[in-house]
C-alpha cells in the first residue's frame, strides 16, 4: 500500500496523507522500500519529486497487485450497494453530465446512497493518464481504445440536432442548408478549437458556416441560443429537452453527420472490485433507459 501510494502521488506528504499516516511513518516506509528494491524510487528535481525509471516501471504491476488484494479483503459476496461508504471519480464531458448523471444520482440516493461521487470535466488529451494514476475511477464520453491495461464499454449512441430560436432568427424548422450557413453558430468546444464535426461535414461539400462563439460550458449554450440570433448543433437527446423548457425550436442538421457512441473506459486493475463493477452495470442500465424513454418520447 506504501509503494503504490508513493508511486502514485509522489510526494511522502501527499502519500501520509492518502493513507492517512504521519509523514515520518511514510518517510521510514520510502527508506525501507529503498533498501528493499535497492533503487532511490523518488529522487528530488526542480519541479518537485520525480520517478526514477524503476519506480515507473513499477505502477502498472504495483497497482495491479493491489487492486487483486482488495478484490480478496472485499469479496463480492459481502457487496452490498445499500451499505457500501465509497467515492468515485468521474470525468465527463457536459453533455453526458446533463444527460447522464441525473439519472445516475438518482438512483444511487434509492440503491446506494453511501456512494459519492467527484464529478471532472473530460479531458481526452490526459485522461487515460488519469486513469492510470488513478485519479479518474471512470471516464465517460467519445471514447473508443485505450492501452492494453484499459476497458472500454459502450452505453449509447447519439445522434444531432440543430437548436434555435425561430422568433430571432425568423424562419421555422426544418432549417435549409441556405438558412443553417445564413446564420452565425455557437458551438461547445472543451479545447477551445473553433472546428469541429460540423465544420468536417461542411468542408466535406465546400461549404463552411460563421462562428459567433464558442464555449467550454455545454449547459449555457441553449441560453445563448435564446436570446441571440444564432444556431446550434448539439446531441439530439438535450436538444429536445433544452427546446420543450426554453421555448426553442429543434431542426434535422442539413448536412449528414454521423452518429456517435458514448462509452465508459477504466483501468483494468478494478475488472473485479465490487462497486466499481456494480457502478458499470449501473452505468450500462441507464444507458438502455435514456435510449428508451428518448425512443418513448419521440
């Protein structure tokens, strides 16, 4: 447990206070690791304490064996979500924060209200790093592969619709090509590019459309949309909600756009732990029930 809380935080502050030990205690731990594996482990630079080639090469197994050992100490059959006390970390990206994680916090207050959760926005540059520092538990969004250590699962797939407001903008759906390019667009963008599927689409066919903005903040775009001439194109699910609560008029995107899966990726060292695979089935469950109650509105 010492290694791998030094591997993991790099720091003997930051691994006392993981495992909840004085910092001296964690200190004699690093020596005694030292002497024992006959390699320095963390060595001292000028941006703070650095892995030595060894100590890297060490996570993965490290991790591995402690992840076994705590499958052993919690066996399955004393899983039980209703009592478990545990928090789960979990980056998402907006749209399946407001699409997902309602109906996830609502189940865990009916089945498992000791679970917590620690919501983070999805990085997909860092977050398979994440993961295997294990400062990410799940990771849910447009993702399809990882290393040979992670799992990925699918839970829907979604497609596109453009959001508007037909008051402002003065025409009503469905929306031409000539309308969808007449009008300015604000689109969510987490890295801050002003080029996404649709520019792709477009470029597809020589077209192009004008960016009035973008945002990294996916729940304020249908704000935006409301009280300014512009257009969006977001996941379909949210758009039909966004427009029955604002008001807001809904439109088939006028160029084809390629429907798009959203899966859940974690490390493999907690194939086996008992609440996290309890949360994935959980996960897969809302998945099926937000595709059928879209299906039953529509």
């Amino acid at each position: 447990m010492a290694l791998d809380a030094l591997l993991t935080e790099r720091s003997v502050t930051r691994a006392a206070g993981h495992l909840n030990v004085g910092q001296s205690a964690m200190s004699s731990s690093l020596g005694r690791l030292r002497k024992l594996l006959g390699d320095e482990l963390l060595t001292r630079a000028p941006d703070g304490m650095r892995l030595t080639p060894r100590a890297v090469a060490l996570i993965e197994p490290v991790r591995s064996a402690v992840r076994q050992f705590q499958c052993i100490v919690l066996r399955e059959d004393s899983f039980d979500p209703a009592t478990v006390e545990r928090g789960f970390t979990l980056a998402v990206p907006g749209s399946v924060e407001a699409y997902l994680i309602p109906r996830l916090l609502a189940l865990l207050g009916r089945e498992a209200p000791g679970i917590s959760l620690r919501l983070r926005a999805l990085d997909y540059g860092s977050v398979l790093g994440e993961l295997d520092a294990d400062q990410v538990d799940l990771a849910v969004g447009v993702l399809t592969e990882g290393q040979a250590h992670h799992k990925v699962r699918a839970l829907y797939r979604f497609g596109y619709l453009c959001l508007f407001n037909p008051e402002l903008l003065g025409v009503a759906p469905p929306l031409s090509l000539d309308y969808y390019l007449r009008f300015p667009h604000i689109m969510t963008s987490i890295t801050g590019a002003d080029h996404g599927v649709v520019d792709i689409a477009l470029a597809a066919i020589g077209k192009r459309r004008r960016m009035a903005a973008t945002t990294p903040r996916f729940t304020t775009v249908a704000f935006h949309v409301l009280a300014a001439p512009v257009i969006t194109t977001m996941v379909d699910a949210l758009a039909h909600g966004f427009a029955a609560q604002l008001g807001l008029a809904t439109s088939p995107v006028p160029v084809p756009l390629d429907a798009a899966t959203i899966s859940m990726v974690w490390h493999s060292s907690y194939d086996h732990d008992p609440a996290h695979r309890w949360l994935r089935e959980v996960m897969v469950r809302l998945g099926r029930e937000a595709v059928q109650d879209q299906a039953d509105a529509l």
